[in-house]
C-alpha cells in the first residue's frame, strides 16, 4: 500500500471499541501460581477474597478463556477517552531519514495522563456492583492513583490514596488531581495504620517507600468489610483489562493490511506491555504471525535482563502472595538519581513466562539516551512523552535508525503509555545537563537478591 494512504492517525469509531479482554494465558503454557506464603500452597480465591473483590479475583485465576466481556458499563467509561489514536510517526520517521515506518497507540489522552485509567474504570466497576463502598491504594509517581480517582468519582466509590510522602511533597499538584476528583490523599508512612506508625517509629521523617504505601492500603482495606484494595500493575487481571490497547492496535493496523514486524513496550511492571502485544503474542503462539516482541527497561532497574526468575513478594514489606517473575529482589530500591519510572522490583508473571520460553527479548537502556529520545519525539510529533513511555520511543528509534543501514522497511509499533507533564523535575534535570547513567553492579544488584525468601519452592 502507497505510504500516503495511510493516514496520519488512524481513529476507530465508538462503535469498535472491543467488546471483549483477550486473555493471552488461554493460549501460553499456564505460568506457576501464586502461592501463599503461610501454607507455600497455591492461591486459592478465599485467599485473595479479604483483599481484592470478587469479579478480579475469578479473572485473575482464569487461564481458559480467551475472551472476556467488557461490561457495557465499562465500555461506556472507555467511550469518554477512547478509541485511543494510533499514529504514524511520519513526522518523527522523516527526522530519523529511515525507510521503516513507525506507529505509535497513544494512552496519554485522559486527564490521568496514561494507560493506568483502563484497568482502574475495571475495577472499580466490579467493586461497585459488588455493593463496596470504598477502596484503598498506593501510588508513588501518582498516575494510577489518578487514574483510580477519577473512576471512583465516576462510580461514586470513596477512595483513600497512600501516597510515597516525597513524590506527594515533589508532586503536589498530582496530589491536588487526585483530590479534585475527591479522593483522600495520604501521604505514607502515615499515622492512620500499624505499617505506618512502626516505619515512624523506626525512622522518624522517613520519606516513604512504595513497599509502605502499600502495606497501608492494604491494611486499612482489611479493617472494613465493604473496603477492598486496589493494584495497577502486575497482577494478570491488571494485564487483562490493558489489552484493549492491543486490540484496538490491532484492528486499526488490520484496516490497512498492517502486521508489524517489531512491537516495543516500555516495561515497569507489565501492564502496558502485556496489554498491547497480547492479541499479536496470541497469534504468534498460534504460528499466526513472526512478529518480535520487545521489553524495554531502564539500566537502573533491570528485573528481565539481570533478575532472577523465582517467587517473590510483590511488595518489599512482604505482606502479599508470592509470585514466580523475574525480580531484583523486593528489597531492591533503584538508585536514587534514576528519574525515569520503571522502578518496580519485580514483572508480571505473563511477561515473566514470556520471556523465559524465548517468546519475546528484553533490553534495557540508560536514562540520558531515553531522554535523547523524549526531546526528538516531542521536537518531532508534538507530544511531551512520559518518560517511562520515552524507553519504549528509544528502542523504536534505534530500530528505525538500523533500517537506516539495512535499507529494510520494517513495521515498528511501539506503546506511548503517557505524557510527561507531571516529570517537569526530569526534564529539568536533562535540560540542566545534571541527569546521569546509574548502572547498579553485580554487588549492588547482590543485596536486592538476598531480600527474596528462602523458601523451599525457591529451591
Ligand atoms: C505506570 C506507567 C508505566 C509502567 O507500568 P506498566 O504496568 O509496566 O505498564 C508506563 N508508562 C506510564 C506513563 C505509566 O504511568
């Protein structure tokens, strides 16, 4: 097809929006459970039931269906902000001067400003049918706690948000989106809960941790029966709900005879990733398509490339299930200079499986080059990039850029999870010359490791 058919974005009608998740496990060999720590036995669904509500919990533990209806309730949720566009970098691809064609699905066109905003409509949905009244989380950067804020608004669920106590003094005005849209913000290690207090006690001023925040939400979740907990990454029903970024990739791609050749996406803790190449890896696992699937992590944190595939917490206070995934240890804490997102320990058990049977690769990049890359793509196509989204710009550009050498015209489609108005702090940094590289050491990477339980089935 002649390059200027195919137009600059490619919109689906209200009507396409997918009427159904696409469940990638229903066609990998099933990853290995959850298990509780107390019995080192799988999950069960009463196990999980104080936490999370009912609906997610018979989603997570779904391995067999391939498809999964989106209530109409959620679809209507969906239609304030999506079909999401999918663009063809034509702007960016003349700058590079490459003969491969470029596309990107851009999450960032909600107020949250990312993808987080499709799983949060979800599980609030259920929450609410499910006659709860209220829900807990944590949030550091602050997107999926917005996210989450504006589907409690919506639905009308009460809302108390644990956020890490620096990003909430670095961040304040996340912290005021959050509360316009009525949600409670507290800023953790906090006084309203036992994890709380012990860290206060234990280390007056602390500014928080991602592992507190959570072991807070999931705390007050437990004081009240019609209270659950939320989580925005990782766990597979998180994954499930962000493949209608896939799909509707796909059925715009599909409109004008396109199979991408390479599919990139940035990788914290799964979600984006696992969502978006979930129908195109389940044609593949079906001998469908060819198509390379690549995860993109920053140097300072990187749990595919350099982790170690075992059960871990999925918190560093060591209150959750346990899962098998590639992990640094949940006690691992990225270096203090690393800007970019992407700081999760540990990934999600479908990427993990994944990537362990060579079904997809992972790379990992330093952050001066994603913001190289940040500053070309908003220069080029206008959109100030998230830059967690900017690993996955750098990686298609490097792509794009080898086509150069190779005269190949390949199909690269790559996710653009968010924009970046929230990390001014980062941009300030790159543009003051003041960010640098943090490659942690096999040393540094040595005490992560040693945080992950010695239990038998690690053995
Ligand atoms: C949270 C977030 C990510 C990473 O989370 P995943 O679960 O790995 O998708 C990436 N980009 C943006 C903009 C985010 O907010």
């Amino acid at each position: 097809m002649a390059k200027t058919e195919i137009p600059y974005k490619i919109y689906l009608e209200e009507k396409e929006i997918p009427k159904y998740w696409y469940n990638v496990r229903a066609f990998m060999t099933p990853h290995p459970p959850f298990m509780n720590p107390a019995t080192l036995k799988p999950c069960t669904a009463d196990d999980l039931r104080p936490v999370f509500c009912d609906e997610v919990i018979e989603q997570e533990l779904n391995f067999t269906d391939p498809y999964i209806e989106i209530p109409e309730e959620i679809r209507n949720f969906y239609k304030m902000y999506r079909p999401s566009p999918l663009v063809r970098a034509y702007c960016l691809e003349r700058a590079l001067n490459t003969p491969a064609e470029i596309y990107y699905k851009f999450e960032g066109n909600n107020t949250s400003g990312s993808h987080k905003l499709n799983s949060a409509a979800a599980q609030v949905y259920y929450a609410k049918k499910q006659g709860l009244k209220s829900l807990t989380t944590e949030t550091g950067a602050g997107q999926w706690g917005t996210a989450l804020a504006m589907a409690a608004a919506y639905f009308g669920l009460d809302l108390t948000v644990y956020m890490v106590k620096v990003s909430s003094e670095q961040k304040p005005y996340r912290k005021e989106v959050m509360r316009t849209y009525g949600a409670t913000v507290v800023p953790s290690p906090s006084n309203t809960t036992n994890a709380g207090r012990k860290l206060l006690e234990e280390y007056p001023g602390s500014g928080g941790s991602l592992g507190c925040a959570i072991s807070e939400a999931i705390e007050k979740a437990l004081t009240s029966d019609s209270c659950r907990y939320v989580l925005g990454s990782v766990l597979d029903h998180v994954l499930l709900h962000q493949s209608i970024i896939g799909i509707e990739a796909k059925t715009a791609l599909d409109k004008y005879g396109i199979t991408p050749d390479v599919i990139i996406g940035c990788a914290g803790g799964g979600s984006n990733l696992g969502g978006l190449i979930s129908p195109f890896m389940g044609d593949k696992l079906q001998g469908k398509n060819d198509i390379r699937f690549i995860a993109v992590e920053p140097a300072s944190c990187p749990s595919l490339t350099r982790g170690k595939y075992v059960y871990d917490f999925c918190d560093s206070a060591k209150t959750t299930p346990l899962a098998k995934m590639y992990t640094l240890g949940c006690g691992f804490m990225p270096s203090a200079n690393h800007a970019g997102g992407l700081r999760y320990h540990g990934m999600s058990p479908v990427v993990s499986q994944l990537y362990h049977e060579k079904k997809m690769e992972a790379v990992t990049v330093e952050q001066t080059k994603v913001f190289e890359a940040a500053v070309m793509f908003a220069k080029t196509e206008g959109i100030l990039p998230a830059p967690e989204s900017s690993h996955a710009i750098r990686v298609a550009m490097d792509e794009a850029i080898k086509c150069k050498q190779t005269g190949e015209k390949k199909k690269i489609l790559f996710g653009l999870t968010g924009t970046g108005y929230f990390d001014l702090a980062a941009y300030k940094q790159y543009n003051d010359g003041t960010i640098s590289d943090n490659i942690p050491t096999d040393a540094d990477l040595q005490k992560g490791f040693a945080t992950i339980p010695d239990f038998p089935i690690n053995n």
